[in-house]
C-alpha cells in the first residue's frame, strides 16, 4: 500500500502532464513541465515552478499536495518494516532453536555409543 502511494506521489512530481483538454476529447491544454525538472537554472538565476511555467500549472499540481502524499504512507511502512523484522527474526530463532535441538541430540547419541 505504501509502495503504491510512493509511486503515485513521485509520477505526479516527476511527470510532464497537459492541463485540460478540449471538449470532443482533442487535447487543446498547455504543456507543463514537471515539478522536479523544470529548468530553474537555465535563464542564469534561479526561479520559481510558477514564474517559468504559469500559475496555471502550479495550480493544477501543488508541490505541497505531491509531498504530502509522500509523507501519508509513512506509518504503512513503518508498521509494514515492523512485521518483516519481527516475521525474520522468529524464523531465524526458530531455525536457531531447531539446530540446538538436533545437535544436543547428536551429542546424547554420541555419548552411548
């Protein structure tokens, strides 16, 4: 589940999208690059996703909105880490314990020959 959110919360900031389209289904939008690689540094100063690409695009996909969609997986993955230490760990001290098992039982049968 929190995988799932991750990808969707990265394509919304790493995708070029267009906004509108037309109303027969002919996309008539304007083209807007994506959030991450807009080309701030192009023009020789840093700007803004909005003053290159148009309050229209920054609108349409807040930067805000994308981050936190990151951040609400969050407790899916830790309590998803959480289970698969724990499932580990009782397999490995499961494994553990059956290899002490089967070698105090060697050594019981080694002792009466």
């Amino acid at each position: 589940m929190a995988g799932g959110i991750w990808l969707w919360g990265a394509y919304l900031l790493l995708v070029p999208f267009t906004l509108g389209n037309g109303a027969n289904g002919h996309s008539n939008g304007r083209e807007c690059a994506s959030q991450v690689f807009y080309g701030a540094g192009e023009s020789g100063r840093k700007r803004g996703y909005a003053d290159l690409e148009g309050e229209r695009c920054a609108a349409e996909r807040d930067v805000a909105d994308s981050v936190a969609l990151l951040l609400v997986p969050l407790p899916f993955a830790v309590i998803g880490l959480f289970h698969y230490t724990a499932g580990t760990l009782a397999l490995q001290t499961a494994h553990h314990a059956s290899e002490m098992t089967r070698l105090a039982e060697s050594d019981e049968s080694g002792d009466r020959n």
